[in-house]
C-alpha cells in the first residue's frame, strides 16, 4: 500500500496578494483575458454563422443539430482552419449546444412540427368561423361537461426532432 502524505496546515508559504495589488492590476488591465478556453471562431464568424442559421429558419427550413455541426465542419474545410479538439473537423454535439447557449438572445432548441401550407394560411376570419360553431355546439352545455384538451408536449410522431430556429 502507497504512503499517502499530507501537508501540514500553513507548512506551504502562499504569496499574499493584497486588495490593492488586485485593484491596480485591473486597472492597468494586466492579464485580464476573458476567462476560459478561447474561441474556435472569432466574434464576427459566430454572427454570420447564427444568421446563417437563423434565415434557414425564417425560410421554413429549420437545422438540427447535426445540420449545424456539418455546416461548421464544411466552413472549417474550405477556409483552412484546423481545430485540435474536433475529430475530423466535425464539432461535437457538445460545442453545438454551447454555442446555442452562446448566442441564446437569437437562437433557441424548438420542438419540429410539420405543417401543411393550407394549415399554416389560416386567417382571422377562419378562425373567427371557427369559434362562431364552438359557440353554437357549446350553447346549452353545462360548465363542469366542458374539457379542455390541450396537446402541449404531446408527441404522436416519433420522427419529430428538436430544432434550432430564431427566438
């Protein structure tokens, strides 16, 4: 069995740093880089990526995920960037969802839902149809036989996939 040895309590002399010495370093901005690991793109890369991203959406033609990391990949190809930390060049769904969280004000993770065009057309004036025959089908009805079915979350279809799309 190893022998594990422990420091003593204070055998260790740690610099002290004083509340001044911090103060004046931020002040003259002496290492003061933003904390973390850097960036794979610079700042104006990233926005055109989340436009890109966002006018696909406003399209009607929503990326996932995997759509993304490719499109990333394809871009790091093309203009010779080599990222250590992607294999093959191919972000991780890991980085994806950190740059999601990145630009969250812009982009968000939404559930895919398929429409028909004459289901996405709906006007005023059919849905005030609509209510006009709740209207008459309700009349004479008691309150507590009246059930609201709402069908937030509910997913018949398996192939739905969550999406990015513009806040």
């Amino acid at each position: 069995m190893p022998k594990i040895s422990q420091r003593k309590l204070g055998s260790r002399p740690y610099k002290d740093y004083s509340e001044e010495q911090r103060l004046m370093r931020k002040m003259r901005k002496k290492d003061m880089r933003k904390v973390g690991r850097p960036s794979v793109f610079n700042e104006q890369t990233e926005n055109i990526i989340v436009r890109c991203i966002a006018m696909c959406a406003d399209w009607g033609f929503p990326l996932t995920t995997l759509d993304i990391r490719l499109i990333v990949k394809l871009y790091m190809d093309r203009h010779g960037y080599i990222e250590p930390r992607f294999k093959n060049n191919l972000p991780g769904y890991d980085w994806v969802k950190a740059f999601i969280s990145k630009h969250k004000d812009t982009l968000i993770h939404r559930l895919c839902q398929n429409l028909s065009r004459s289901r996405a057309r709906v006007d005023s004036e059919i849905i005030n149809k609509y209510f006009d025959v709740v209207e008459l089908t309700l009349n004479g009805a008691e309150p507590h036989l009246i059930i609201n079915y709402d069908e937030t979350n509910f997913t018949d279809d398996p192939k739905k996939t969550k999406v990015i799309v513009r806040r």
